[in-house]
C-alpha cells in the first residue's frame, strides 16, 4: 500500500540503492486534496518540530503530530514537506505558527518514481 509521509526537510537518504523522486511546488489546497484522499493508516508523520507540526495541521485540516522517526519511501510513495524558505541561525528554535508565516515556507509533494 501507498504511504503519504508529513516531513518537514526534502532530505532523502537510500544507502546501497538507487532511487529516484519527482518533487513539485504544490498549494495549501492541494496539499489538503491529497491528504484527504488517503487512509488514514497509510499517513506517516514523521515532523521533528512543534510549530511545523501546528501549522501543518492548520494548513491539512487535521491533527499533525511530532513524530522524529526516520522516513524509507518504497516504489509510489509520497511525502508532503514543509519547507522553511530560508536557513534558520543556528540554534534558532521557531516556537510560533507566526514566526513560521514570518520567515516563510512553501509545501512540495515528493514522489518515488524508481
């Protein structure tokens, strides 16, 4: 079955494997449209942060949870991801929805195609 990760970096990591992923821009609408279209069960949160994980559930409509786990796509899978659209100074910690709109972010779909 399909899984539909929530991450919060583009970051994709295959050790030993060959992998190939499409990763488009995609509106706030859409990425509600393809959340919706999942089960449930097959959703995956893997955001590492609380204010990521609140504006995600805003933007989806539905409850994101923290969950720091680590992401492998098989053939078909999918992630949305919620991208800072700048690098945060380190040990910057965002604690707010409003610091997020502040700083800015965008949301991509992420596909494995191989």
């Amino acid at each position: 079955m399909v899984k539909l990760y929530l991450m919060n970096s583009p970051i994709m990591v295959f050790e030993g494997e060959s992998a190939v992923f499409r990763a488009e821009k995609i509106s706030p609408e859409e990425a509600r449209r393809i959340f919706n279209s999942f089960n449930p069960e097959n959703i995956i949160s893997a955001i590492g942060h609380e204010a990521t994980a609140k504006a995600l559930s805003v933007i989806l409509g539905a409850e994101v949870k923290v969950n720091r786990v680590m992401v492998s796509f098989d053939f078909g899978d999918m992630a949305i991801v919620f991208r800072l659209k700048q690098r945060l100074p380190e040990g910057r910690v965002i604690k707010s929805i409003e610091e997020l709109n502040e700083i800015g972010y965008e949301l991509m779909l992420v596909t494995r195609v191989v």
